[in-house]
C-alpha cells in the first residue's frame, strides 16, 4: 500500500511540474496570448504527448523502488549510540518524531521542507542483527548513513 501511495505522489508531483513548465513555457514563447490549457491539449493529443504520458506513469510506478534505500550500519548499537544517531540526524535537518515497532522515526523539520519532500520525510532507524538498518528517502537516508558512519566509526576515539 505504501508504494502505491508513493508513487500516486510521485505522480501528482510530475504532472503539477509540467503543468507549471508549460504555463512558463507559455508566458515566455506567446507572452500569455495562448492559454495554457489549450497549449496542454494540443500537446497531450500528438504521439510525443501520448508517449509523454506514459514516461510520467512508468517513472512514477518505478520511483518508489529507486528512490527509497535501506542500509545497515555494521558495529551500531541503537541504545549506546542513540546521541550519535541524533546528532546524524539533526545535521541533516530531521527530529525525533516517535518510536514505531522498535524503531526509531525521525521526520524533518519544518513545514516547507515536508511539503518539499511530499510528506515522505521519514527516516527510520531499527535494530538488526550486527548494527542498526537505516530506511528513507534515498538523497536523505544515504547523507545520513555516510555521517552516522563516520561517527560510529569515530567513536573508538573517544
């Protein structure tokens, strides 16, 4: 259900962008006297706008497969590095929201970053066997995995 979800958004989020893309498109190239509507019917009825479509769903029905990661951090702890896992987190712009199921949920701060990220703005941390596992969003979840790396492998210095 949760990827059928993400990847309506997904959807959603493509076509509002070509909708304002071709509202641009028609304010610079006819100075607004050619309304948009009528520029999205003549191009959604050629062969290029049929098979503009059908990029649209193919890219929306894979971006919840690639666009989403889950890591494990080898020598983790969730309890003993709890401070680090925070530190990771807040570095990169996400609180401590609740724990879920065992696992630790982090979501970002703010309401413009949210909206941003589609309200797919979770980061959850669980305990594995051997470490912890990291799941989100792939641009958020892998910053956060190399820095919490970083420190989890740092902290034989302390």
């Amino acid at each position: 259900m949760k990827y059928a979800v993400r990847s309506l958004k997904y959807l959603l989020f493509i076509c509002v962008l070509y909708v304002a893309l071709m509202w641009l498109s028609s304010i610079s190239t006819y100075g607004g006297a050619v309304d948009t509507m009528t520029l999205l019917r003549a191009q959604l009825a050629s062969d290029r706008g049929v098979w503009l479509v059908v990029a649209f769903v193919a890219l929306a029905l894979f971006y919840p497969k690639f666009g989403y990661v889950r890591r494990v951090i080898e020598g983790a702890d969730m309890d003993a590095d709890r401070v680090r896992i925070d530190n990771a987190m807040q570095l990169y712009g996400f609180k401590f929201a609740e724990v879920r199921d065992g696992g630790l949920v982090y979501r970002a701060e703010g309401v413009v970053r949210r909206i941003i990220l589609l309200f797919e703005d979770e980061i959850i941390v669980r305990r594995v066997e051997g470490g912890i596992e990291v799941e989100g969003k792939r641009r958020q979840a892998v910053r956060i995995i190399f820095q919490l790396s970083a420190y989890i492998d740092n902290k034989r210095f302390e």
